[in-house]
C-alpha cells in the first residue's frame, strides 16, 4: 500500500510540472485532489473536523430584555457596559477570555483569562472593571 502511494504521489507532482502548472498553490491543488482520490480508493476516512457553522438567533429571547435596543451612542462613562466571553484554542485546550466595555469610550475596562467559562470568569472581569473605574454608582 505504501509502494502504491508513493507512485501516485510522484506521478501527480510529475504531471503538474509537465503541464507547467508548477506554481504552489496549484501543486497542492492537484496534490490535493489526488489525496482525496487516493483516501476513498483505500477506504479511508479523514478526522479532521469540519468547519464550524455559527447559527444567527432568528428570534429575540422574550425572557431577555433588550435594553440597549441597538442604541450605541451613549453620553457619558460609565453609563452602559457591555462584554462578551472569546474562546481561544491554544496549547491543546480552549481557554476562555471575558471582556468588559465601556461603550462611551469603546475601550476594554476589565478582562479575565481562564480554563473555565463559569460565573467565576464574568465576575473577575466585572470586579476589575469597577475597581479600574473608580467603583462608579
């Protein structure tokens, strides 16, 4: 099996030069399409993972309310906060990041960094964005 391989691939890398299609992107192309060909004629299957799709929400929550209604303008510091929990693939493992915003100033005003997206990380994030702003009322 692996004698068979190894002629396939000399031959598609061989047949692309001669069509002087030897640019790198267009090897690995063919290449590509080769490798697939190959993979179903021995049966096997890739484990990679496929893409993944994020679903847009088609209906407000009604047990939410939308209190900011899409009004980002706001006057003032301090008046509206907003923030949002990033998952970050690194060293084997998701690690989770929250950050808390200051809308007025469009700046990050309190973050957190964990192994872990629980109620924990958001009140780290939330308690430095206080402390940072001077524990406004």
């Amino acid at each position: 099996m692996s004698d068979k391989l190894d002629s396939r691939w000399k031959w598609s890398v061989q047949l692309s030069m001669w069509r002087g299609l030897a640019t790198t992107s267009t090897v690995f192309d063919v290449v590509g399409s080769m490798r697939a060909a190959l993979m179903r004629e021995l049966g096997l299957v890739s484990k990679q993972p496929g893409s993944h799709a994020y679903r847009q929400a088609m209906v407000e929550r009604p047990d939410i309310p939308n209190r900011l209604n899409r009004e980002f303008a706001v006057q003032r510091p301090n008046q509206v906060w907003c923030g949002d929990i990033m998952y970050i693939w690194a060293q084997g493992r998701w690690h989770y990041l929250a950050a808390v915003l200051d809308l007025q100033a469009r700046r990050v005003i309190g973050w957190a960094f964990s192994a872990k997206p629980d109620a924990e990380l958001v009140i780290k994030a939330l308690d430095m964005a206080y402390e940072q702003r001077g524990k406004p009322q």
